[in-house]
C-alpha cells in the first residue's frame, strides 16, 4: 500500500542585498528567531537583558556630553538635532550585538504566539525577565555614570532636568499615544531587520528609527526609565514616586500596545494571506 509523501515546508529563498524578502519570508525568519527566545533558559535570557540594559545607556551619556559641550555654542534645535543624532548609539550596541531588549519583543516573542507555536505563559515569562533585565541593567549603568560624573563633571546637572522633564512633563493620554508610536517604531524595526541582508543596511535601519524616536520626544519604557532614575538620583529634578510610575506604567502599556497590535498582529495576518 502506497503512504502519501508529507510535503516539506520549503526553505526560504536566497536572496542577493539588491533583492528583498517576501513578507512570509521575514515572518518565518521571525519566528524561528521568537522561538529560539521562547526556548532560553531564564538565566541566559536575564544575563542578555541585563547587557542590553546597560549597552542602551551609552546613548544616555553620549547625548549628556553632546549636551554639556553645545549647549552654549549652538542654537537649541541644532542642539536638539545634535543629540538626536547619537541617540542610536547604545540601541546599534545592544541590537548589533544580540542583547535582548523589551520593546524589541513585543514583536519578535509575539508571533510565535499567533502562529500558534508558543504560549501565552512563555510569553509573560520572557517579557517579563528581559523588562526586569533592562531595567536593572539600565539603573547599574545610571549609578556607574553618575558616580563617575561626580568627580569628573562631564555631564551638567541641567541635563538630567533637561531629559526627564521630556519624559514626565505631559499628560497621561499624551505620554499613552508617544509610547505607542515608540512601541511601534520598535516592532517595526525587529520586522525590518528580518529582511536586511548585511550588518551595514541594519546599522541603518537601527540609526534611522531609533532616531525618529529621539527627535519626535517619543516614550521609550527603558531608556526613558534610566534617564527618570539618573535625574532622580543626581538631585536634578524634584520626581515624585507618583509621576515616576504614570510614566512608566504608561509608557510600558503603550510600547506593548504599539509593538503588538500595530506590528505583530497587521504584519503576521498581512503575511499569511496568499
């Protein structure tokens, strides 16, 4: 008796750096990359958060000495501009190098889920270990840089007030709606550099979105959380508890928000159609 022969998936197409990827390629890619996440450990899951978090701070202190240099030379939106500009830095860091960071997998840990190969309860686990990871990492890296700024005074106090008041200065629907544009920026850049060929093309996209986000004063839930505990702990803005968790409350639900429903959910139901 004859068995019919099990079709085998086909494997995605070769692709030179002038040819893009189709969108189910870049969903497969994704998926296979969200279940590898799914399947670490959580100590080497906690241990790659932890880095992420404080590679990310370098765009912190990089934009405070661009700050502390220029803010008596030039204009304050050539100033603005200036800093916007090395704002990618720490993010080129972290992606670059594979450290895991949160808003990257509000996408990458989520389509898996859609597609059926992953829970809902691994999900939460990941988000959660890696959020707890970055933000640890990223406090570490603020105590280390303001304990080094206090002997060599490298970074103005002014700065602190300067990039906190951009993070708590709003409203609550305000700080809501940016969180979901950087949410959304985030997952969209984890969908595009599925289908980047080389390191040189997701270099660029990491610089080109990440700096979006800092010239738009966009809400991101990490770096934004770092800058807020920096300004707290260098006695340069008078936080209170209840301003510092509405931020980070809101900016965390927002980055989900734009990660999730603006990216996972329309490019994994754009991918499947045929």
């Amino acid at each position: 008796m004859l068995t019919e022969k099990k079709e085998e998936p086909s494997k995605p197409t070769e692709h030179t750096p002038e040819q893009p990827k189709e969108p189910y390629e870049i969903m497969v890619e994704q998926i296979e990359a969200g279940l590898k996440e799914h399947r670490r450990s959580n100590t080497g899951l906690l241990i790659s958060s932890l880095s992420a978090g404080l590679e990310v701070g370098f765009s912190i202190l990089v934009i405070g000495i661009i700050y502390t240099l220029f803010k008596t030379e030039v204009s304050p939106g050539k100033l603005y501009l200036m800093m916007a500009l090395v704002y990618p830095i720490g993010y080129i860091f972290v992606i670059i190098g594979r450290s895991e960071l949160f808003t990257e997998h509000t996408v990458l840990a989520t389509i898996p889920v859609l597609n059926g190969e992953a829970s809902l309860k691994s999900l939460f686990n990941l988000w959660v270990i890696i959020y707890l990871g970055n933000l640890t990492g990223g406090y570490l890296f603020g105590i280390i840089v303001l304990q080094f700024n206090a002997g060599t005074h490298l970074i103005s106090l002014d700065f602190f007030h300067f990039v906190s008041q951009k993070m708590i200065a709003y409203s609550s629907s305000n700080i809501l709606v940016s969180s979901i544009m950087a949410g959304w920026l985030m997952g969209t850049l984890s969908w595009l550099l599925s289908s980047a060929q080389d390191t040189l093309s997701r270099v660029a996209m990491i610089f080109f979105v990440t700096f979006i986000i800092s010239i738009a004063g966009l809400h991101h839930c990490i770096v934004g959380s770092i800058e807020i505990f920096m300004a707290y702990f260098a006695n340069a803005n008078n936080i209170s508890g209840l301003e510092f968790f509405k931020f980070q409350g809101l900016a965390t639900l927002g980055n989900i928000i734009g990660g999730v429903v603006l990216v996972a959910l329309v490019k994994y139901a754009h991918s499947k159609r045929k």
